[in-house]
C-alpha cells in the first residue's frame, strides 16, 4: 500500500539542540548542567553555538525547501520568551519564531511547534521546577503568550517533547537536569507535565483556527520478552508499563496504569492521582517519537525487577541503539488498538551513523538512507493494518547537540560542520526529497 497523498513528510529539531543564540535569551536548565556539570556531557559541550540555527534560519529554511519538505517541527526555547519563565516577555525572543513561522509559511513549509522540548528556564529550577505544583500554572502562562502570537499561523501544536525523559532522565536517572536521582521526586514531575499538558491544550484551542491539530510527543518502545517464559513475559510487561503506558493511560484513559502504581507504591509521592484525569483532554494526535525496542528478562533488581538484553544478533547504530523497524509497526498497530488515537504522526525516528564528513559536497550515509527505508516499509505494513499515521517527521533535520553525547552523535539529513557551521545535505537527504517528490 503507497503511502496516502495526503501523508505529511517532514522533519524536526528542537531549540536547545540547534539555534545556539544563548547569550539573547533566559538561561535554561541545560545551560546550567552543560557549565556547571562538564563531566555529564562529554568533551564538556554545550549548545552556546549549536547550528546557530537563530541567525542563520534563512539558509535551514532554504535547505528545507531544497529537500522539498512539506512541514517542520521546531520546539520554542521557553527562555528566550520568558527569560525568567513567567512575567516579563522578552519581546525579540517572540519575534524569533514569528519571523521562523513567516519564512517557511513563505517557503510552502507547514510549521508544527513543540511548547516544551526540555529546556525548562533556570529561574524555574530554581524554584523546584517541575516538581513544583506551580510548574502547572507556568507552563499555562507560557503556552497562552505562545499560541497568541503564534497560533493564526502555526499548522500543528504539540504541548511536550518526550515527557518521560524530562522525568526519569532528568530525576531518576540523573543523566539529565536537574541531574536528580529520587523516584519520587520523578513522579512528582511526571504528574505535573500530565497536568500541564492539560491546562495548555485548551489554552491552545483558543488561540487557533478550528481544526488546528493539538496533540503531545511521546518516546515510546515496544517491550519484548527475552524468552516466551511466563517470568519473562510479565516483566516485558512491567517495562511497558514503565515507560509507555505510565503517560499513555492518563492521556487517554484519565487515570495511571494500577500494575506500576502497586510496584512503586513505597516510592509514590502522597498526591492526588486522581487529578491526573485534567491530562485526558482530547487531543488531535498523538506524536510518536520511535527508535528502538526494550527487549526485557525478569530479575530480582527493585522496583521493576526487570533487566534489558541486547539481542546477540542485534544491528546496532552509532549509539548502541537496536535497529529494529518491526518494532515500529509492532508500536503502531498496538497504540490504534488499545488507544484509538485519531491520528498518529512519527513525530521523530531517525539513526546516529558515524558519517563521514563531506568530500567535495557529498556526504555518503547508506546506513541512514536503509535505516529510513526500513522504516518507511514498516510504517506503510501499520497503514495497511488500520494505524491512521498521518505523517513523518525525520529526527533530524541538522547534525546537532544530541544531549550528554554533545556534538559527537550525528543524526542529520543535513551534515554540520561545527567549525564553519557550514551545512552539507547528505545523500540520505537527497533520498528523502526524491521520495516526497515521488509520493506527490
Ligand atoms: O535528540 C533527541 C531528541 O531531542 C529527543 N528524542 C530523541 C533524539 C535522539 O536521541
């Protein structure tokens, strides 16, 4: 089955990761773990620089148009609106993304905006961030100055980036900012993100034409039993429970999964769960971000009493990260069943390679371009079984600052060289163009 004519190819970044710029805006949480924290990103990195996507848009745009995408997905730095999170508006920060929204309106590109996409603004740390209740009304604040400058314009809204990163990466696992590592702290946040999803997605209704697509983006991974043993089993179940039904459930259902909740029990905070019914707000679509399977064997290790395999087979990218395509449609057809979304976007899947750099003005990286294919099959395989996916946006349009790994994992269609900033379009790219234009 072709992909429907209809089908929306695109590709995304975020703002941490590419504009640089930070000089022109609030400081934000990864500044201050970049700077202050060098050991957590390796050569000490930071995204001071970035692609410096800020001053040189007009070319990324170019480039887009060149590709011929028909729609990108950026996320707004809140800093550089709110520099201090709430109160006064850093009016050239907003103009920023007024003028990004005008350029690729201009270049035939549809713009979709992530509200969130992990750069909380320090001032907010600093009053406990997420954990704290308030972040609720933060982020309901933020989101309505967004929308109204924005929302005549912008084609597609997504409140959060990866919500379970931002909790357990950041509070759990501590390889994020705040770099904290207390469960229950990480359910705090997580709970308010739900929440502020939910206070933000009416606010942004307001603010835009009807039939505005609202939706989330989710990082989600299909979990598979190491063996078809019943222990196995039940705790492939557990991590999915873990990872993909802990924001799953509320959004779509108003309520958390009861397995995780008796598992962490000791560790849950005393809050009101059944507030997190505000979360199942209806959205338009729900953004799925894909990259790899949890393959799961049963342990003794507590609170999950799981442990991941990699399969001994397994292809792998730069990142050590199982390439396993089946796994997207595996995700698709499941999430169709059990949550009904009205629409489903990828809104990010994409390979780091060791590409290599450009020789004169080519950038080989047949990996990438087989991963894509892959993909792409499989996503065609979740269309012909019922899975209304209706659009793909590649992670990502720029070789950019790929968090703890800094700028040393490339995940580009667009080569970036970090001295010149010069921008290389890869032979993955090219593929890319040459199968929008064909799906036209
Ligand atoms: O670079 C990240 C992105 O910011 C969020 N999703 C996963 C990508 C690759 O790690």
């Amino acid at each position: 089955m072709p992909f429907p004519k209809t089908f929306l190819w695109g590709a995304a970044t975020s703002s941490y990761q590419i504009e640089g710029a930070a000089d022109l805006r609030g400081e934000c949480v990864w500044d201050r773990f970049c700077h202050t924290w060098p050991s957590k990103v390796v050569h000490q990195h930071t995204g001071d620089v970035a692609c410096d996507h800020y001053h040189r848009y007009r070319e990324d745009v170019t480039l887009m148009q060149q590709l011929s995408l028909q729609a990108y997905r950026f996320s707004i730095a809140w800093a550089r609106v709110l520099p201090q999170g709430t109160g006064a508006v850093n009016a050239d920060g907003l103009a920023f993304y007024d003028r990004l929204v005008d350029e690729l309106l201009a270049a035939n590109i549809q713009p979709y905006a992530t509200l969130y996409h992990w750069d909380l603004p320090q001032a907010l740390q600093n009053q406990g961030g997420w954990s704290n209740p308030d972040s609720v009304g933060w982020f309901a604040e933020y989101a309505d100055i967004v929308a109204r400058k924005l929302g005549d314009r912008v084609k597609g809204w997504m409140t959060h980036n990866e919500p379970w990163i931002v909790a357990f990466v950041g509070h759990y696992y501590g390889g994020h900012p705040p770099g904290v590592a207390d469960l229950t702290t990480t359910y705090e946040v997580a709970h308010h993100l739900l929440l502020a999803h939910g206070a933000a997605v009416p606010i942004i209704r307001q603010n835009t034409p009807t039939n505005t697509p609202v939706g989330i983006a989710l990082n989600l991974n299909p979990a598979y039993p190491a063996t078809p043993s019943a222990e196995d089993v039940a705790a492939a179940q557990r991590q999915d429970g873990f990872l993909n039904r802990w924001f799953l459930d509320p959004l779509f259902k108003g309520h958390y999964p009861a397995d995780i909740m008796d598992l962490v029990a000791d560790h849950f905070p005393k809050l009101d769960v059944s507030a997190v019914q505000a979360a199942a707000v209806p959205i338009d679509f729900l953004g799925v971000n894909y990259y790899l399977r949890n393959v799961i064997a049963a342990s003794d290790d507590r609170p999950l009493q799981l442990r991941h395999i990699m399969p001994d087979d397994a292809r792998k990218t730069a990142l050590d990260w199982e390439i396993y395509p089946d796994g997207l449609h595996e995700l698709l057809t499941r999430l169709q069943r059990d949550y009904d979304p009205k629409a489903i976007y990828i809104t990010e899947n994409g390979a780091a390679f060791d590409d290599p750099a450009p020789v004169n003005g080519v950038v080989d990286d047949p990996l990438r371009i087989g991963y894509f294919k892959e993909h792409f099959a499989a996503i065609e395989r979740a269309l012909a079984d019922g899975a209304k996916v209706a659009g793909y946006f590649a992670w990502s349009l720029l070789d950019n600052f790929e968090w703890s790994h800094g700028y040393d994992k490339r995940f580009g269609l667009i080569h970036m060289d970090y001295q010149t900033l010069q921008r290389t379009p890869k032979q993955s790219a090219w593929f890319y163009r040459d199968l929008i234009l064909a799906s036209q």
